[in-house]
C-alpha cells in the first residue's frame, strides 16, 4: 500500500496521509502503511512524506528497530535543495549511530529520555549537519549546502530546536566543513 516515488518527482502527491509523526512508533503502524515513502538518494533508510509535519523532518527507529526517516512534502515541493540537505542530515544520524541513542535511552530512561541526552543533542545537530555538508559536495549539490546555510541563519541567535544550536551556529558550522571539503 505504501507508494514508492524519486525524491525529485514529489511534486503534488495524493497519497493518503496521517498527520504528525506520534504515531510513527509501533510495529508496521498504520501510519506506515498508509504513507508514500520515496527513494532518499543518500542513504537506505525508508524514508516517509507526511503532508503537514510540525518539523520539516525527523529520524527514528520504529518497535522493530528499524530506521525510519520522516520529511515534510511541503518542504520537498517548495526548496528541494534544502529538502536534500534534510535528507542527507537525517541519513547522517542514523550513520553516526544518534537515533539509535535515543532510542535506547527511551526504552531504559521512561517518559522524558531527553532530559538525560539533552547534553548530547547540541553536538549531534552539528554532527549530522557537517556529515550532510560532506555528503552533499560528493555529490557535487553545492546549492544544497547554501540552501541549508540560508535556511539556519534564518534563525539567528534562536536554538534550531529544543537544545540544539542557534541557526548562526549551525551555519557557521556549515560553511566551516564546506571550507574544509
């Protein structure tokens, strides 16, 4: 039931949706089933389109410990440069092992895992974020990459999430591993 689509033919898909990522967790969920996955060019991780998603992306590992990627439609509709950079940001931690951290810290820390890996999130963010800039000049999309920069120094001196960076860090950190690259 779930429909199979290129990242770059996304363009106004009429797949049936649940809205918000909440139901995600569980074993082949309905919410699984009932959404359109697409061929994420940077990495194997079923990756799902959800029509209104309060993120514009997010990683995890399902009941099953399967990695899952979920990215908002709108975003790949509106700036796929950016949307690529998501999806090779999101390919990144589960590359890097983050997803699985949290993960674990849900099933043995109870109700507020975060707490306990809060201090971890900052540099995970940066990690994903220098990992995808990397990705993304192999692939030569350099448009990407200032997609991405654009897009975080939107957010200035604000976090980009709870304990993550601000936009300006994660912009600098950015152009640094692009200079290095």
């Amino acid at each position: 039931m779930t429909a199979t689509t290129d990242a770059t033919d996304l363009q106004g898909s009429d797949a049936e949706v649940l809205k918000g990522p909440s139901r995600l967790i569980g074993a082949r969920s309905e919410f699984q089933r009932r959404l359109s996955s697409i061929d994420n060019p940077y990495c194997a991780v079923v990756t799902f389109v959800i029509s209104d998603l309060s993120e514009q992306e997010s990683s995890t590992q399902d009941a099953n410990d399967r990695s899952v990627i979920v990215i908002d439609a709108p975003t790949l509709k509106t700036d796929r440069a950016f949307a690529h950079f998501l999806m090779a940001h999101e390919c990144c931690h589960h590359t890097l092992g983050h997803t699985r951290i949290a993960s674990q810290s849900s099933r043995h820390l109870g109700l507020q895992p975060f707490y306990y890996i809060r201090p971890l999130l900052k540099n995970m963010e940066l990690d994903a974020d220098g990992c995808a800039v990397r990705m993304l000049t192999l692939t030569k999309e350099f448009d990407a990459i200032e997609s991405a920069r654009k897009n975080m120094l939107e957010f200035g001196a604000a976090q980009t999430g709870a304990y993550y960076p601000t936009g300006i860090e994660r912009a600098d950190n950015i152009v640094h591993t692009a200079e290095e690259n």
